[in-house]
C-alpha cells in the first residue's frame, strides 16, 4: 500500500500541487467489486483546499487517472455504521449518499480520523460523524499500531506535523547542493566522507563566527555610553512635561468654567428663539383679519362681490380652527379666547348663510311666475339654467356649511329638496297634461273619447283617468274584434299612419326634455351640494319619511335611525334627493305609457325603441344615475306592455272562430301578423333592442303556424289542403319579402308546407280522371308485382287487349274535356281571389294529369308490345283542354 501511495502522489498529486494524507481501498457496496482509493488530499499552496478524491487503475495499463474530486467542505456526514462492532462499511454524505465497503476496518478506521483531524483544522467541526467511536476522534486508533508499518495509510498526527513541517528545496537550494557535490568527488560514492568534510567547514565557519563577535565587544562599550547619556536626556525632558502638565490643568479648568457659561448662554438664546417661532405661529395661523371678520358678521350674501368677501373670510375662518395645535397650546389663555372668537363666527355666519338659502329657495319653490303656459305650444319644459347658476355662486360656501355645520347643511338640502320637489312636481304635471292632450288630439270627438273638459283642455287626472278611458271605433271594421292587434279599445290596422307618426314625435319630445332635465338638475345638486369628492360620507336627510303611529297621527323618524339606514356613498345620496324630487316623472310616465298603449297597441313598439334608446344613452353617461335607473324602471313596464300585446295576439289568434257557410280564404290573423312585421322592421331598424322583435317574432309565427292548422282541421265549407295552401304562401311570400334573418328556418317551414299542400290538395281532388283505366294498369302492375313478365301479361285473361281496348274507348277526348272543366269550376270555388293561386294549382293539375298519362303509355308500351293500341287523346290534346279551360273563365 506504500508504494500505491507514494505511486499516487508522484503521478497524480504532485502535478496538482496537492499532498496526499490518507488513502483507503474501498469499492461501492452490493454492486460488483471494482476497488478503487479514496485519497484525502489537500493543497500546497495557500488558500489550503480539502478535498476527497476518487482514484481508479486503468483498465489498459498499470497506471492511475482520477474519476471523481468532492470538496471536503460540501461533505455534511461521515457514518461508520456501527461505532462498537468492526465493520468496513461506511457513508459519505455530499450532494448524495456514497455507501462504500473498504478493504479492512483498520483502512477505514484510519481514513475516518484523518477526516475527522482535516475537519477540525480546516473546517471548524462542519462535518458532523455517526456511529464512529469517541476514541477514534480523540486519538490514533490502537488498531492502525496493528497494521504493519508499510501498509499504514493514513497520516497520523505526528506524521501530519511532520508533513506540514517539510518544506521542499527551492531551485538555488538545488543549484548548490549540486555544485558541492560537484566539487567533491566521492560525494556520492562515500557520503559518509562528504558528511564529514561538511562537518569540519561548519565547525570553521562557527569559530569564525565567535570571533567576529569578540571583536566587536569595544563598539558594544560605546553603544552602552550612549544608551545611559540618552536615558539622562529622558528624566529631564520628563521634568519638563510635568511642569508643563501643571500649567495646562490650569487652563483646563478656566476654560471649563468659560465653556458652561457658553451653554448656558446658548440655551437661553435657542428658548428665546423657540418662544419667539411659537408666538409667530400663533399669530401668523390664529389671527383673523378685520374684514374677514365684518364679512363673516354683516358680508352682502346677494352681490357677487360681497359672496366672494364671504367666500374668502369662510376660509380663512376655516384655516384658523382647524390649524394643527402644537400640545400646550391649548393652555393658552389667548389661544382659548380665539377658539370662542372663531366659534362665535362660525356660527353667526352659518346662520346668516343658512336663512338666506333657505329664503331663496322658498322663493323659488313658490314663484308661480315660471309656468307651463308660456311652453305648451312647443311641449318643453321650464329651463331652471338661471336658479342653478345663481346659487352654484354658494357652491364653495355649502362646502364650508358641509365641513363645519353638519346639521344645517342636512336642513338646507331637506328645505331645497322640500320646495323644488313641490315645484317640479307642478310643472312636470302641467307637462304631462298637455303630452297626454296632444297624443289625444284636441278636437271634440278627442275630448268626448278621453274625458277632457275645460277651456285649457287638460285632463281630468293623469292616472286616474286613464282607468275610464275608452277609444270606441269610427266604422264598422273599428268594431271587429278579431283583429291581431285589438286590445279591446280599437284595431291598431285602421289608425292612420300619420296618427303613429305623431305619437312617436310626441313620445320622443317628452323623453328629450325630461333627460336634459333630470341631467341638469343631477349635475346641480352634485356640484351644489358638493357630493362627488368624498364616496364614503355620512349622507345627510333629504326629506324625513313620515309614518303613521299607533294613535294614527303622523310622527317624524328619529335623527338616529335615520342615520342608521344612512346610504354608503354620495353617489347613493344623489339618487336619493333625485328621486324625492322627481318623485312624479315615474308615475306620469307610466300614466302615459298607459295612455299611449290605450290608444293603439301598436304604440308599445313605439315606445320600447324610443325607450331604449335613451336608457341606453343614459347608462353610456352614467349608469348608476337616476335618470338610468328611472328609464330602466319605465322601460320594464314598456317591455311588459309589449309582452302583453303579443301575448293577446296569441291568445286572440287561438279565440279565432270561422264561418262554417263561407270558404275561409286568407285568415285574418295572417295578414295582420303580416301589417305587424311591416310595422315592426319600420320601428325597429337600427334599434337596441332587436333581440326582444326576434323573440316576439318567433312566438307570433309559431302560434300562427299552429292556429293556421287549427282551422285548416276545423273548416268544412273549404278543403283542408286549400287553407293550408293559401295561408303559407302567404306567409312564405311574406317573409320572403321582408327579409327577417330569424324567421329563416320558418319560411322555408312555410314554404315546405306549401309545397306539401299544394301537392296533396291537386292529388286528392284531380283523384283519378281515368278511373276505369287506372283500375285496369294497378291489376297489371300486380300481376307483373306477383311474378308475370310484362310481355306475358297480355294473356292473362282479364287483363288481355281486347279488354284493355273496351276501356281506353270509354275515355275520349270529349269526356276528358268535359271532367276537366267541370274539375277547374271546382277549384275555382275553393280558392280566393287574393293569393291568386288557381293558375298556380290548375298547372300543377295540368302536370300531375300529363305524368299520370305517360305512366299508362309506358305501361302499355311494356305490357302490350306491337299491339298498336293507344290513348282516345294525346298530351298535346290535353295541353289544349287545360288551356282552353282556363282562358274560357
């Protein structure tokens, strides 16, 4: 093993300028044994590194390579397995485990200690050991002085010192030694001779050494002398220093005394200084001005000069009390009389600000000079433009009323919401009034149908009245009540166009001056009021709810519960006072949605586009506005309104009875879906809510397709076929032209039906124009059916030529004619006159009769061949009888 090791270090090692400590013949365990040596190595040079190194023979020579190099300082555990028992098998712990088996216990033993002494010297105690004896760790193993002397292979501690003690030659070191061998012959021959030749010229060199030494003993005296004087020359400059030292301690203590008078001057400097800043700051931030304080007490509220003094003295009332107190400021006698100055200010002027908005907006709330007489000729509403501008004038002063006085600031915005509700009420009433009067008309027949009296031809009530309204019809076809679109008051079909075209014009004018309106007044109280800057501010009341107690008389909600149920945002407070002062738009609204749908359900087309289109415009501006939330509440009643309409379309349809003496014809339920959909696609071009047409649409035709077939089922004067027919081509025709992309699937449903119908319906009543002859060629078709070739068929007894030729002479070209026109007399009956289809369904006769004569042809062609026998007439014989029939009616 020592020569392995010395082996290792001349051909790995040592070209690495690494030493080698400790070495073991280990190989890995349960796997095959390849041995290879763990070496403990570290490096000559400094930083020193540690390391571990895998060494293996080549397979290919008898020489060594290195396979694996780990870091000692990335080793983390060392396990021995079993600290009391010898066993070769240990771990070493880096990034992964290595389980090892060595060649003897004694060879892992002495690989562990040298790991453990590298680790206490290198490492500081990083590697943690397991199951390894304590007296492994502290001393040489017993067993490593059982190993013979050349096997030993790790460094103990002695050799260890040794080996850190080594140093190798340097190359002049080198050079020298050779050059005295060089001049010593038998240097290497006889070294014993060499060793004692260089004995004799050191004990040379040492004797001339001691000599240089005692010749140098007179300087060594002088140097002494020397060394005395200079000590002398020390005490004296000592003296000196002390002297001296004496002399500063003096100073040291006058200049003590001169520096504390310093700081206590200084001190006294810096709190005059602090003093004066404090007096400055109370007098700088806590002094009113003589006029801010005479436009707090007296300031003109009217004129814009005397609001812009008021506004400026509010603020720089403001700034005063709310100015950040530094503490013991407070104690101050002067600052506490300020404080009530500036309370006193502040309340006297809160007062005055407050009885002068309240007298403006009382003023406001019952001038009459602003009515609707002077608007009913164009149907506008009041502009109140001019009553926002002059109060946003106040804007900057309810927010200074909002910051300080709460309470008065709620009581002004209950006192404005209080009057200018009464006001709007008024002229929003008024408006209403005269919509309704113009969607009415203002003739005498108008006010007879909707109760309207009195020289200014207002309504009797806006709501109430319309539970009386009746519009009873001007002729006889106003009164049917099979009508698609009759709600019960008048047929929707007979109204004139212009009549829709006003109302439309109406209802529109109305919403455009409503949405100005309620925009306007929205943006004033925001700004006014100032409730768009802070989200989450306690709302203030706008107008105390009333209840009725227990004893029946009305009693105000508590300020507290009020507050408790207070709304989480401004935003939240705006549509609050929005809706207790338009509280009536919603009603009148409803009341003429009423009124219109009254008149002529067609109308709630109308107004769910004209509806929707504003709600819409109102959620693009603001969709938690109240204007938004208004239109949306109005337009699900819109929306009902219209679902109520196709709902009684329906059901009227499924009410429809017919005449059981007059044919059918085109139902009217038909063609009123048709005046429907033409309406519809007029109203609802380029509308936002096409979905609920689409919707409508699809239910309407569905019912349509299932009543058609109702009555189809039910008529007796007119063929089923014939009512099917008519009905969907005229739906097909109707659809076709109007282009409606949901009904898609549904016209060609109509006209598959259609097709279907017309087949059937020529089919059953051309029947069988040849019947004799028919009779005979379904006997040959079943016999050639039962197995008789076609060519035989002539000799089958009843079905011979001469039979065939006694039947084809009862059909002549006379008889033909005759059936034929007698057959067109009866069509002519069963259809009407307005989808104009007999020329339709006689040229499909005219086609079904020719395939069933070229069907006997082929069959006497095949049955019959050389017989020579044909047809009484021919097809050219028949176009002439179908075309002749019909020019002769």
């Amino acid at each position: 093993m020592t020569a392995i090791k010395h082996a290792l270090q001349r051909d790995i090692f040592t070209p690495n300028d690494e030493r080698l400590l400790g070495i073991v013949n280990v190989c890995k365990a349960g796997k095959k044994k390849k041995n290879c040596f763990l070496c403990a190595t570290v490096t000559t040079e400094r930083p020193v590194q540690v390391k571990v190194v895998k060494v293996k023979k080549s397979d290919k020579g008898d020489f060594y390579k290195r396979q694996l190099t780990w870091e000692l300082r990335d080793l983390t555990e060392v396990d021995a397995k079993d600290a009391s028992k010898e066993n070769p098998e240990f771990d070493l712990h880096f990034e992964k485990v290595y389980r090892w088996v060595a060649s003897s216990t004694a060879e892992k033993n002495s690989f562990i200690s040298c790991i453990w002494k590298l680790n206490q010297r290198y490492l500081r105690k990083k590697v943690e050991f397991v199951n390894v004896s304590s007296q492994l760790l502290e001393e040489l193993p017993k067993a490593e002085e059982s190993v013979p002397s050349g096997e030993s292979q790790s460094v103990a501690g002695g050799d260890e010192d040794a080996l850190d003690d080594y140093q190798e030659l340097s190359t002049r070191e080198e050079q020298d030694i050779e050059g005295m061998m060089e001049v010593c012959e038998y240097a290497i021959s006889n070294a014993e001779a060499f060793a004692e030749q260089l004995s004799r010229e050191l004990q040379v060199l040492d004797g001339a050494n001691i000599q240089s030494i005692m010749a140098s003993e007179k300087q060594v005296n002088i140097l002494m002398q020397l060394l005395d004087e200079a000590l002398s020359e020390v005490d004296t400059i000592e003296g000196k220093l002390s002297s001296y030292e004496e002399m500063l301690q003096s100073v040291k203590e006058q200049m003590d005394q001169i520096s504390q008078s310093n700081r206590l001057i200084q001190t006294s400097n810096t709190n005059n200084g602090i003093l004066l800043d404090e007096i400055q700051f109370l007098v700088n931030y806590m002094d009113l001005s003589k006029g801010h304080i005479r436009a707090l007490q007296e300031g003109d509220l009217m004129s814009p000069k005397g609001i812009e003094a008021c506004i400026n003295a509010s603020e720089a009332l403001s700034q005063c009390m709310n100015v950040g107190l530094r503490p013991g400021h407070e104690k101050l006698m002067a600052v506490t009389q300020q404080h009530l100055l500036f309370a006193e200010l502040r309340d006297t002027f809160a007062r005055r600000l407050t009885n002068h908005l309240n007298n403006v907006f009382v003023h406001q709330g019952h001038d009459q000079s602003s009515t609707l007489s002077q608007h009913t000729a164009e149907l506008t509403l009041p502009k109140h433009s001019p009553l926002h501008r002059d109060l946003l004038r106040y804007a900057k002063l309810m927010e200074w009323l909002k910051n300080t006085h709460r309470e008065k600031y709620e009581g002004l915005s209950r006192t404005y919401v209080d009057y200018m509700s009464r006001l709007y009420e008024r002229e929003i009433k008024d408006f209403f009034e005269v919509a309704k009067i113009k969607m009415a008309g203002t003739t005498k027949e108008a006010k007879g149908k909707f109760g309207l009296h009195g020289s200014s031809g207002k309504l009797t009530g806006s709501t109430s009245s319309l539970n009386k309204l009746t519009v009873q019809g001007a002729n006889s076809r106003r009164s049917q009540s099979s009508s698609l679109l009759d709600m019960g008051n008048m047929s929707a079909s007979d109204l004139d166009v212009a009549d829709r075209t006003k109302f439309d014009k109406i209802f529109e004018q109305v919403l455009s001056e409503l949405e100005p309106l309620c925009l306007a007044e929205q943006d004033f109280i925001s700004k006014f009021f100032k409730l768009q800057q802070h989200p989450t501010v306690t709302p203030p009341l706008a107008q105390p709810e009333t209840e009725e107690s227990d004893g029946g008389t009305p009693s105000r909600v508590a300020p507290q519960a009020e507050h408790r149920h207070s709304l989480s945002s401004e935003k939240d407070l705006v549509r609050l006072m929005m809706n207790k002062i338009f509280q009536s738009i919603e009603t009148e609204l409803n009341s003429l949605i009423a009124l219109g749908d009254k008149i002529d359900s067609f109308n709630s087309l109308y107004m769910l586009v004209k509806m929707s289109h504003h709600v819409w415009t109102a959620e693009n501006v603001d969709p938690a506005s109240y204007l938004s939330t208004t239109l949306g509440n109005v337009l699900v009643t819109v929306k009902r309104n219209f679902d109520k309409c196709i709902s009684g379309q329906i059901r009227q349809m499924e009410e429809v009875k017919i005449s059981k003496k007059s044919k059918v014809g085109i139902l009217l339920f038909v063609t009123n879906f048709e005046e429907f959909a033409e309406l519809a696609e007029t109203i609802f071009r380029n509308a936002e809510r096409r979905g609920d047409l689409d919707k409508a649409y699809v239910k309407l035709i569905r019912a349509v397709f299932v009543n058609v077939e109702k009555v189809a089922n039910e008529s007796q004067k007119t063929p089923r076929d014939v009512v099917m027919m008519e009905n969907f081509h005229h739906i097909f025709s109707t659809l076709s032209r109007l282009k409606i992309s949901c009904l898609d699937s549904e016209r060609r449903e109509a006209k598959h039906k259609y097709t279907d119908h017309l087949q059937s319906y020529v089919i059953n009543s051309l029947g069988q124009p040849l019947e004799k002859l028919n009779h005979f060629f379904e006997g040959v078709e079943a016999r050639v059916a039962q197995g008789v070739r076609e060519e035989e068929v002539s000799y089958q007894l009843a079905f011979n030529k001469q039979e065939l030729r006694k039947v084809i002479k009862e059909y002549p070209g006379k008889e033909v004619k005759k059936g034929l026109d007698n057959l067109y007399k009866k069509v002519d009956k069963h259809l009407c006159e307005e989808e104009s289809l007999l020329q339709v369904v006689w040229h499909s006769m005219q086609d079904e009769f020719i395939r069933q004569y070229k069907h006997f042809e082929d069959l006497i062609g095949r049955c019959y061949p050389g017989s020579g026998i044909t047809m009484e007439f021919t097809i050219q014989d028949m176009l002439e009888y179908f075309s002749s029939i019909a020019q002769s009616h």
